[in-house]
C-alpha cells in the first residue's frame, strides 16, 4: 500500500528544547493513523509540519511521494481548539471556506448542507459565538472536510468532550477512512483502539514503536493473570511461589499479577501450593498496558 | 482573484457585523458635523467663558475658521479612531487562531493582506469623504468659500496620509499577536516622523507633511505641487509597509500554497 504521508529524520526544536528528534513515521493511504503520545510529546508539532504551519529543522516529509514543500494534496486540519469568525452562523463559515478552498459554486451549497447534517448542527442557525465546544467541534470536523481532502488531520479532537460527544465525533471520522487518510492525535488510548487501524507511539520526539494495534499488541507482550485469593496468608504464600520460581509478578491492593501467557504454569504452582484463588482472569493486552510500558 | 473577493466580502462582513463600520462611519460623520458648528459657535463660546465686565473683540467667523477644525479634528481624533479600529487587522487572526482554517484551505498569504487592506483603504475613503463633503455642505451654507483655493488637494492629501497610517497599522499588526503592538509601532512612525518635521528642510519629503500643511494650501500659502515629494514618499512607503505585511504573515506558512 502507498503511504499517503511519509516522514523521514524530521527533527524540530524550539530553543533549546528538542521536540522531535529523528523521527520516521509513514502513514498508510487510506488508513486511520492514531498518533498516540502524553501531552508535550510533539504530536501537534508534527501535525503542524506536514500542514506546512511549521518548518522542521531537517529531514524530508514527502505527500504521496511528492516532496512537501511540492505537494498540491489537499488536507483538512481539524485543529485542538478550533477557532471561527464568531460573528458568522455555520452556513456563511462554510461557504467562506468552500471558497477559499476552490469548492465549485454549484457544489458548494449541496457540500456544505451535508457536511453540516453529517455533524448534526444542520438546523442550527445561531451565530457561530453562541455555540457549545461540542458544537464548535462538529463544525471544525465539517469545516475540515469541505475541500474533499485526501488527508484530514484531527488534533484531539476529543479531548475536551462529553461521552457521547465523543462518541459521535469517533463515528464521523471513523466513517472518513479509506478514501481519506486520517491521522487523529490523541493521548485518550481507547479512542484510537475503537477507530484507528494503524497506531504510533511517540515518546521523546522518537516513535517508540508503530503498526496495526493488533500487530502491536501481539507483538510486545504478552497476556497477564490476575488472581485474587480470600485471605492474606493465601496470597503471601502464592507469592513465595512464585519468587522461589523466579516469576515476574506485580501487586496492588488486592490482586497478584503474573506476567506471561502460560495458564497452565500458574495453575500449577496454585496446584502444589495447595492454594485456591478466589478470582483468576486472564488479561489481553491492551494499548494502554503497552503505552505505559513504553513510557516506563 | 476569486480567494481575493471572497475573503474581501468576509472582511465586509466582518466590519458589519462587529459594529466597527457604524463606529467609523459616526465619528467621521459626527467630526464632519462638528468642524462648521463649532467654528460657528466659537465666539458664543469664548464669550461666556470671559469674565464678567471684561469685553473683547472676536472677528467674525468665516469658512476658514469651519476648515482649520476640520484639518485640526480630522488629525487628532479621527486618524486615532482610524488606528484604533485597524490596529487589530491582522493581529486578531493570530489572537483568536482564526487564520490557520484559512491558511489550509490555501488562502495566500498576499491575498489576505491585499483585501485586508482593500476594504480597510474603502472605509477610509467613505468615512473620510463623507466627513469632508458634511463639512464642505454647511460652510458653503454658512460662508462664502471664494476666498479658499485647492480644497480637493487639501483634503486628497489627508486621504493620503490616512492610507498610509492603514498600511503602516497593517504591517506592524502582521508581527504582533497583540493589539498593543501595532499601536506602539505606528505611534513610533509618526513620532519619528514628527521629530524629522523638526528640521524644516525636510517637510518637503515628511508624509506628515500631508497632515499638517493643508491649510497653507487653503490660504494659498503654498501649492499642491509642494507637497509632491511628501505624496511620493507616502505612497511608495504605503506599498513597502503593505509588502511588509505580507511577509509578517508568510512567517506563518512555508508550504508552497496552490
């Protein structure tokens, strides 16, 4: 498959500070891209750079093989914090930027009563200063999506939203992919697990580690078993088992967690201890685990 | 062309919708109302204000004395109100993180100045000229205006520096993500160019000039044809300073735009 976007030793600073450092990513043409990463870690940087508001300090970005500083792609950009001319209602914005961004007169009307009944703020005719973030939100997805872009980059764009705000922000650009490539930051994991199909983890100004999450998930480790026992005796013994056998184990305040795949094992070091847990679940993966293990 | 009468209309729109045209609008009007009306009234006005049993003699007013209010009024209030309203003109973009959907839509950035500065050059030129025309209607009514010579150049030349102050206004707000900034920078000019007034040999070149000189071409005291170099230079540094603008905002961007 044919990367839409390409990055190779991009490295940017601001003073002193390295933001990005080296970093390779390529996004695959028509996937969901989560770009995962805590707050600091340079992921609005690196959106900012492919959308030509920052220039990197060195390496190549290239645009379906076109160098950036050639490339005529479209891209929408939803923004962290989307901002509008206030005084304007929803219709007269999109209008304003299927304009500027070359939308056909005939078309345009017809685009933007879709866009804006697709986010669900098509009846709404206040002015744009009396909308809600939610609805500040929808109308920057809409606005984003108004050129037909071939790549749409979204900035959090739920951060700051109710559970079912979220939710129907996560349908909407969930629905783009395959014809659009979406790269969708976020420090939120389970909103990359419910739409993205490829991920990356950026840690340090470096992606840490890339691919689909499955692939991830497999690949960097493995399930992990809870056990809870009824006493504390139990457990103190189940515990002594597994440091005589040298077992990698955690604890909180009331489970053991066993590293490692093999069900079998642990069932039977509880088996000749002579020991009965009162819960025992076996955990899959998942990308937060993995994001904290990268980080730790 | 079409991004340029796009986002001219939204510019519109804009001055509309803020309130900032009917702002412009009112206080050129009321000035334009004002400049006859207190030439008029001003010996009525220094009359109660002397003290009792202490009588002097005020000449007459005459259309002069409505046109030495309007070149006093036009300078010291209007122009401030003019810089007032447009001292935002590009900063607010960056302020209120407006100009990025643009910019991705492919909005250039020379674009965006030039009708940034198209419809603030047209307010203007309402604005002002409606102040001249209000004030032109009632001193003719009141006074006889034949003793008076060059009034367009007289008040073309104030237009001018008018447009000048929009352009300087305009590229200093393309630096500064605050309001504050494009008004210390253009207070700077026209301080720097007060100080240069200081020595008389260069008024012939100050575009101050064109603030301050208009009612010796009233009286007659100097020609149009004077002030050649002062238009030259103002006009010359309006397109530098709108230039200036320009790459104030490319700052923003470095992708090659479409």
């Amino acid at each position: 498959m044919m990367d839409a976007i390409n990055i190779e030793n991009l490295s940017k600073s601001f003073g002193t500070h390295r933001v990005l450092d080296s970093l390779d990513m390529a996004v695959p043409a028509g996937s969901i891209f989560g770009l995962v990463g805590e707050n600091g870690a340079g992921k609005t940087t690196i959106m900012k750079i492919i959308l030509g508001l920052l220039a990197g300090d060195g390496g190549s970005i290239r645009i379906f093989g076109e160098d950036i500083s050639a490339s005529s792609t479209t891209i929408g950009y939803l923004p962290d914090v989307p901002s509008f001319y206030g005084y304007m209602n929803a219709i007269e914005y999109m209008t304003l930027c299927g304009k500027i961004g070359g939308i056909e007169a005939g078309k345009l009307k017809s685009r933007t009563t879709e866009l804006l009944d697709l986010v669900g703020i098509g009846n709404v005719k206040t002015r744009i200063s009396n909308y809600s973030r939610g609805m500040k939100q929808r109308l920057g997805i809409a606005q984003a999506l108004i050129a037909e872009p071939d790549i749409l980059i979204c900035d959090e764009p739920t951060s700051a939203l109710d559970p079912s705000g979220r939710r129907d922000i996560l349908d909407i650009i969930r629905d783009q992919g395959g014809e659009t490539t979406v790269i969708f930051s976020t420090h939120i994991l389970t909103d990359v697990e419910r739409i993205c199909d490829q991920v990356a983890l950026l840690h340090h100004g470096r992606i840490v580690m890339s691919g689909s999450i499955e692939e991830l998930e497999r690949s960097h480790r493995s399930n992990e078993i809870i056990l809870e026992f009824g006493s504390a005796g139990d457990r103190t013994r189940f515990v002594a088992a597994l440091e005589s056998l040298d077992r990698p184990y955690r604890q909180d305040r009331s489970s053991v967690v066993v590293a490692g795949d093999k069900t079998g094992s642990v069932i039977d070091i509880l088996h000749d201890a002579g020991l009965m847990p009162l819960r025992m679940d076996v955990v899959e993966p998942d990308l937060e685990k993995l994001f904290m293990e990268m980080v730790e | 062309m079409r991004q340029y009468m796009v986002f001219m209309n939204k510019e519109i729109l804009e001055f509309i919708r803020t309130y900032k045209l009917l702002v412009l609008f009112a206080v050129f009007m009321i000035l334009g109302i004002m400049n006859p009306l207190t030439a008029k009234l001003l010996p009525y006005i220094m009359g109660n204000f002397m003290p009792e049993g202490l009588t002097i003699n005020i000449a007459d007013p005459t259309a002069m004395d409505s046109w030495t209010q309007f070149y006093k009024n036009v300078p010291q209030m209007g122009l401030v109100v003019l810089v007032l309203i447009f001292a935002g003109i590009i900063s607010n973009e960056y302020i209120n993180n407006t100009l990025v959907n643009m910019l991705t839509k492919g909005l250039k950035p020379a674009t965006l100045v030039l009708s940034k500065v198209t419809v603030a050059m047209t307010m203007w030129t309402g604005a002002y000229w409606c102040c001249f025309l209000i004030t032109y209607g009632y001193t003719e009514y009141y006074w006889d205006q034949s003793k008076g010579s060059h009034f367009f150049f007289a008040a073309l030349y104030l237009w001018i520096f008018g447009i000048f102050l929009i352009a300087c206004v305009t590229a200093a707000s393309s630096f500064f993500k605050n309001f504050y900034g494009s008004l210390i920078v253009t207070g700077a000019v026209v301080v720097i160019m007060y100080i240069i007034s200081l020595a008389p040999k260069t008024n012939d070149y100050n575009p101050l000039s064109l603030a301050s000189g208009n009612m010796n071409i009233l009286n007659g005291v100097a020609s149009p044809g004077d002030y050649k170099w002062s238009v030259a230079i103002a006009l010359i540094l309006s397109v530098v300073f709108t230039g200036v603008a320009i790459l104030g905002i490319s700052r923003v961007s470095f992708r090659r735009w479409k």
